[in-house]
C-alpha cells in the first residue's frame, strides 16, 4: 500500500502468474532448442548441463522485462488514479466525486485531487524480477526435459512397433535408416537409429568442417 493505495491480491496474483508462465514459456523455448544443438540421447548430465549453461545466457535477452513483476503496482497505483481523476472520479477507491463538489473522498478519505507519484524503477522490482526470472528459468527447464523425454520415449515406442519389439533384429531385417525429427522448438534436429548403432543424434556443427550426414534415411514413421 502506498499512500492509501493498494493492489488487489488477484492482480498480485495474477502478475505473478503472468510473468512466471512468459519467463518459463521463454526459458522452455531456450532449453528445448539448446538441447536440439547437443548431441545426446537420453538421459546425459553433460549435455543437460551444456544445454544449460545456454539456456543462462540465452537469459539475457528477458532482462528489459524486468518491470515485468510490477505491472499490477504501475497500473493501480501509479496510472489508474490519473483515468480516475480525469472521469471525476476517487483516485483511491473511483468512487464519484465531481458531481458531488467535495475536496475529499466520503468513501475512503482520499483528497479528490490528490495524485501519487510517478513510477520509479527500485530495488523492489529488480528483487521481484530475479525472483519471477529464477522461478520461470526451473518451470521452463523442467518443463523442457519433460518434454524432451516424451519426445524420445515416442521414439522408442516406434522402434519397438517397427521391429515388432525387439529392436535388436538383424540389418538384413530393417534395411534402412530410421530418421526422427525431434519436436518443436528442436524441430530442426534429427536423430536417427540404426539397427547397429540405435538412436544417434545429427551434429548440427559436425567436427572438421564435415558436411551432415544426409542418408537414405526414412522419414520420421510417427509423423
């Protein structure tokens, strides 16, 4: 509350909310693709961590949001008395008071022309901001491992459907590569699986300069 004014808690609520589902959808998005960029299958703490460490840096590009956690405090208490004052209105409470010619609020005691401050960047919304940012980059991490482990169990699921479950059997008896594409936001990597090898991830940057591995494979058979 500040001056008599104060932000109801579904608007808290309901900031909150908001920023910690864009932060998280933001922080899915950022994951999910740094994961599509290392080579790995499966559960790998290396390429968690690698992709991670991305997923951080790719942290820098929310930072003007960080007024992000104050928009309800902005918009009741520092814009919303402005629109009220011109209606004729109670800055605090909106109550009508230009018709009634009275100096002060009979509602809640607010002076009818009284205004607060303009809004000014603080350490309040740089604490709310790190809060909102560390809570949207675990929903968003979490979210895309999930996701992620979905994505590779479904492949699993169409190995075992295309080998009749025994993902084992002979060159002879699948002759060709099976090629996945990963889903979205890593809809642009490709793992593939052999009967020899399994499931290998492409390498979006191969080593030495090499060119990527563009076989006979076939096409995606969940798709």
């Amino acid at each position: 509350m500040k001056d008599g004014l104060s932000v109801p808690a579904w608007a808290t609520a309901l900031g909150w909310s908001v920023a910690i589902v864009f932060l998280g959808s933001y922080f899915f998005v950022a994951h999910a693709m740094m994961r599509g960029l290392v080579p790995a299958f499966g559960w790998n703490l290396g390429a968690m961590a690698t992709a991670t460490f991305g997923t951080i840096a790719m942290g820098l590009g929310v930072i003007w949001f960080v007024a992000l956690a104050e928009l309800p405090e902005i918009w009741f208490i520092h814009r919303r008395p402005h629109r009220l004052i011109r209606q004729g209105r109670c800055p605090g409470c909106g109550h009508a008071t230009r018709e009634a010619g009275v100096d002060r609020c009979g509602e809640c005691g607010i002076e009818t022309t009284w205004l607060p401050d303009s809004y000014v960047f603080g350490w309040n919304a740089a604490r709310r901001f790190g809060i909102a940012l560390i809570l949207g980059f675990f929903v968003g991490l979490i979210a895309a491992e999930v996701s992620i482990a979905a994505d590779e169990h479904r492949m699993h699921a169409a190995i075992e459907t295309l080998t009749n479950g025994n993902p084992a059997t002979p060159a002879s008896e699948v002759e060709m590569t099976i090629a996945f594409g990963r889903a979205w936001p890593a809809s642009f990597a490709r793992v593939e699986w052999t009967p020899q090898h399994g499931f290998r991830p492409e390498q979006m940057f191969p080593a030495n300069g090499g060119e990527r591995r563009d076989s006979n494979a076939s096409r995606d058979p969940t798709k």
